[in-house]
C-alpha cells in the first residue's frame, strides 16, 4: 500500500510537470523557463519541478526585493535551486541551499554555475541520519532570511521524506532553530501549500512566542487530504482492530474532493496588496531586539 502511495505521488508530480513548459532531453533532464530569471533552469530527474516556485514564491521575493539585497539567505529544500537563484539575482550576497535529494544538490549548483551565481550559492546534502532543518548549518551560523518551501503534506507514518511529505522532522525543527539562526530582525518565509500544515506551523510559531504574519492557502490539498484520510483515520481503524486498508481513501477516484475549498479568514498580508493572494505563505519575524521576545507559550 506504501508503494501505490508512492506511485500516486509520482503522479502529482508528473501531471504539475506536463503542465509547466519544458523541454525535456533523451537523458530525463528537462529544463523550465522562468520568467522571473529570465532564464532557463535545468531540472534533474528525481527533483522537484520549480513551476510552484515560480508562481507562488518568487513574485512575493520580488514585491520584498529589499528583504533580500545585500542579506545573507538560507534556503531549505532547494530543490533546482529557483528559490536560491532568485535570491542571489534579487542582490543576496550569500545564499545557502539544502537538500536531502543529492540530485536536488548537484541540480542548484547546476543552476548556479549556469546563471554565474555560483560564487554566491553554496549547496549542500542533508545526511539522512539527521534531516532536521539545520543538520548541515553549524553552531555560530545566522542568516538574515531564512526562506523555504518545503514538503507541506504532514505524514508522521511516512518512512521518509519525499518532496511532497514530511515524517515531522523538518517542519517543527524550523521554527526552534531561529533563534540560533536567524540574526535579530531576521525573518523566515515558509510556503505550506496545504491547509494542515499550514496552521500546525502558524500555531506552532506563535506559540514559541514569534510574531506571525500569514495567508493561509485557500484550499485543502489532495494529497494532504490522502494523508489525513488514510494514516490518521487508519490508526483509528486499527486500534478498532479493523484493517485500515479497507477504507483507504483515493483522490483520483474521488472527484468531490477537488471541488473543496475554504476561504481564508485572514487580512492581506500585505498592507495597500490587497489584490495579490500568496497561497499558503507564513512570514515569521525574529524582532530586532530578540531579546524582548515573548516566552514559549505565548497565544
Ligand atoms: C516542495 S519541494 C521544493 C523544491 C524547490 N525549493 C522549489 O520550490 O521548487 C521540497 C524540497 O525539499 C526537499 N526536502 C525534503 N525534506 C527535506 C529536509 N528534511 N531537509 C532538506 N530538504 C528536504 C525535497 O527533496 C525537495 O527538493
């Protein structure tokens, strides 16, 4: 059953590939046009296609070009490395991407070389021993910005992570490491493309007492809907000592689900931006007197 999960995950991808212009050679390497870049970004086989980025991340870097210039930027999850690109491209003087993909590693700095920005990225491998946010980051290290879109569907069953899943090592273990390595003032902006793990992260921030500005996604993802439904709802079958597989939920034969969507409750994020909709982007900052920030616990 894990592996058909796989496989429908496989899928996700393949479809949001097709979609995307590229080209693809006899080698499995594709390569994605960004408008953005004003660039082609080569695109490994096994990483992650950068056509979301593209759409729902770089626009919101460009609107916040000055968070970038001249700043030092960890990037976690990078994937092709689009999200470091831009930074670089948007003035960052140091840009660190990771990932836990050796291919995703290999494809940034790939792109980096490509685009002339090599001397400003510096990719690096998170060990599979250790896939917590800041594994390969040491001790005394501090960025201005700390930015990422990782895998959003929270599947604590999951035997590892995928681009699209998280087992839980990642997403929390982000926001406890900013105060070790965000700089005062600093802050992190986090993509959750499900609804979820979205409000898990937003209220897991405000309770470690950061301020949180978000816009929460407005709709409920398939595939964190598959994870709810199948590994939350299957270790309540199997405590009722039913078999969890009898009841497995699939998205693609299940059409009602696409047409779900919640509104979001809250304000633009942007002040005098109201027309601009980000899905799912949480912005956290670490004040500029870190010092006065609220206890753990905070509301
Ligand atoms: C949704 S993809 C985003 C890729 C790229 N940043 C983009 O926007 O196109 C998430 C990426 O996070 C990586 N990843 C998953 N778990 C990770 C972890 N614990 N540490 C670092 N990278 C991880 C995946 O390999 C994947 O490349």
């Amino acid at each position: 059953m894990r592996t058909k999960r796989v496989l429908r995950l496989g899928c996700v991808l393949s479809i949001t590939v097709l979609a995307a212009p590229l080209a693809q050679s006899a080698n499995g390497k594709r390569t994605f046009r960004s408008d953005h870049l004003e660039a082609d970004v080569v695109v490994l086989p096994t990483v992650f296609f950068p056509n979301e980025a593209e759409v729902a991340v770089l626009p919101f870097m460009k609107e916040n070009a000055a968070r970038f210039e001249g700043k030092t930027v960890l990037e976690i999850g990078t994937g092709s490395g689009i999200i470091s690109l831009y930074a670089a491209r948007l003035g960052a003087r140091k840009v660190v991407a990771t990932d836990i993909n050796e291919q995703a590693v290999m494809n940034a700095t790939l792109n980096a070389r490509r685009l002339d920005l090599g001397d400003i990225i510096e990719a690096r491998r998170v060990p599979a021993s250790d896939i917590t946010a800041f594994s390969v980051i040491r001790p005394d290290e501090r960025f201005d910005v700390l930015i990422s879109n990782p895998p959003y569907a929270l599947d604590l069953d999951a035997k590892q992570n995928t681009p699209l899943t998280d087992r839980g090592d990642l997403g929390l273990s982000i926001v406890r490491g900013l105060d070790a390595h965000l700089n005062p003032g600093g802050v992190a902006i986090l993509l959750y493309n499900s609804l979820f793990y979205h409000y898990v992260m937003v209220k897991f921030a405000k309770y470690e007492g950061f301020e949180v500005r978000n816009h929460g996604p407005a709709f409920f993802a398939p595939w964190e809907a598959e994870t709810l439904f199948n590994d939350y709802l299957g270790h309540l079958l199997a405590s009722e000592k039913m078999d969890p597989d009898a009841f497995r939920f699939d998205r693609h034969e299940n059409e009602a689900l696409d047409r779900i969507r919640v509104s979001s409750p809250h304000a633009p994020l942007f002040p005098g931006n109201s027309k601009k909709r980000y899905p799912g982007i949480i912005v956290i900052e670490r004040s500029a007197d870190a010092a006065a920030r609220g206890t753990a616990g905070a509301p």
